[in-house]
C-alpha cells in the first residue's frame, strides 16, 4: 500500500483540489483508493458524494486509535473511492497529539490496518504547520506540495514547508526516512511573463536539492477543476478532451500525467481511463 500526502504550510494552493481528482483518477483505473482528511476546514470530505456514511471518523481513528473500518471509513459514489472524513469539530487533535508519546507517529502506527483493503491512501493536510501536518509527512512514502506561481508562495514554500521537511530529518535516527517533496506548480496562468518567470526560477532554485523534486507535470489554471468540483465530480470525467482554440490539455490529461509520475508502476491501468463513461477497470 502505497502513501502519499499532499502537503503545504500556506492555503489555498489546491491541495483538496490535487487530492480529491488524483485520488478519483487512481480509481477509476481499477485501484483501490483511500482519502484521509486531515484538514480542519474539510473540503475534502464533502467534495464527493456519498452512499454509505461511517459513524466516526478522523477523531475516531487518531483520539482512540480505532481500527475498525466499519466505524472509520465512509463510501463515495465513485466506484473504489472511500473516504475516513474530518470530524475534529473541536480542534483537539492537535493538542491531543502534541501530548502524546506517540503523536507524530500515531498514523505512521495506524495504517497498516488499512494495508489488506486499499492501493493508495492519500492524505489532504491543512495549510498551517501543526503536528497533524507533521504526523502526516511521517507516515507518507512520498508527498506533493502545491504551489501556485507567485512570489510570496515561493516565499512561503522555503520558509514553511520546506523547513518542516528539514525538522522531521532527526526521526531518521529511528529509521523513519521522511518522504521525497515532489513541487507540484499549480493554477498556471496561460498567459503572464511574471508566472512563467517565478516557474524557471523555482525550477533552477531547487534543481540540485536532494530531497526536492520538482514535478515536469504543471497544472494550468483551466475552467474544468472549479467546474468539477461544483458538480461534485472528478475533473477527468467532466473534462475529457481538450477544448477547441485552447493550448492547454484536457483536465484528463492533466491528471493522468500527474498520476504517471508519481506511480510509473501503475501506467498500464493509468492509460486506459477514458473518463467518458465514469466506470471503473477491474482490478489488476
């Protein structure tokens, strides 16, 4: 089972957006696919509808460490999709895990519950530093951080999120590798010299940096995600080809070549999602 966090100390980058449409695509290609919702706002657990909802939750899972599926994970309409929703309502994870022995490594501890019945977990994070944020990061085999091509997120990108990624460096010591940091470029302008500027100087600044891969997919800032996301739909059933008159590709496309980065072991399935009918391969 493979772990992948998507992770960012400034909001409003896209992170449920990147979360909630891999998480889908990965799906719909026949895997079988876990949403954590980690975020206080939660975005995430709402962005999809649902058939069957668990009586816990986030709170359930991390507070009482609660291993039953049946009282943890709820069932989205996309076939394959589940999803364990935030229902911190009272904000007291946070301080919860703080004071625990165990708190940044309690999820790490956790997962292996889920291990028999899911591909893919995909935690959505909040957008602060928090030992949730973290605890997160401990438990991923790898993690995407969103950033938008702006000056004061690449600011916020160095200060925060890669400081958190420097901090969590002595677990090492207790043989806990933290995750490769893949840069994710998001909501790309088609047309502005100073986005395209901040996205080769992102890309020059971070080339050498072991611990930091900057991804060659970049999303452009196209219609079709805030439309899906209005529909409650994944962005690659809504938008499937590319539209007439415009140069950048089909949300489809986008996400698909997302997906091939980050798992080259899954192309196959990976390249025979359509996204026209929204059903989903069998597994392989």
């Amino acid at each position: 089972m493979q772990v992948l966090s998507v992770i960012s100390t400034k909001g409003g980058v896209g992170k449920t957006t990147i979360a909630a449409n891999l998480g889908a695509f990965i799906a719909d290609a026949g895997l079988r696919v876990l949403l954590l919702d980690l975020d206080m706002q939660p975005t995430l657990s709402s962005y999809y509808e649902l058939i069957s909802r668990a009586p816990g939750g986030i709170y359930e899972l991390l507070a009482f460490n609660e291993r039953d599926l049946a009282c943890l994970v709820s069932r989205t309409t996309i076939d394959g999709l589940d999803v364990v929703l935030s229902n911190d309502e009272h904000r007291q994870l946070n301080t919860l895990l703080l004071h625990a022995p165990d708190g940044r490594l309690r999820l790490r501890n956790l997962l292996p519950a889920f291990q028999p019945h899911y591909d893919l977990v995909v935690i959505d994070t909040q957008g602060a530093r928090s030992v949730l944020l973290e605890m997160a990061l401990l438990a991923s085999h790898q993690a995407v951080s969103p950033v938008t091509p702006e000056i004061l997120a690449a600011r916020e990108l160095r200060r925060g999120t890669l400081q958190l990624v420097e901090d969590i460096a002595p677990y090492r010591k207790l043989g806990i590798e933290p995750p490769l940091l893949h840069l994710l470029i998001n909501r790309v302008p088609a047309v502005s010299t100073n986005a395209r500027l901040i996205q080769q100087t992102l890309r020059l600044i971070f080339k050498e940096q072991a611990s930091l891969h900057v991804m060659d997919t970049e999303v452009p800032a196209i219609e079709a995600f805030p439309r899906a996301a209005t529909k409650g739909e994944p962005a690659h059933r809504v938008e499937y080809r590319r539209p007439s008159g415009r140069l950048a590709p089909a949300a489809l496309e986008i996400v698909r070549q997302l997906a091939h980065e980050l798992y080259p072991q899954w192309r196959e399935p990976f390249d025979r999602v359509t996204g026209k009918s929204g059903g989903r391969l069998a597994h392989v």
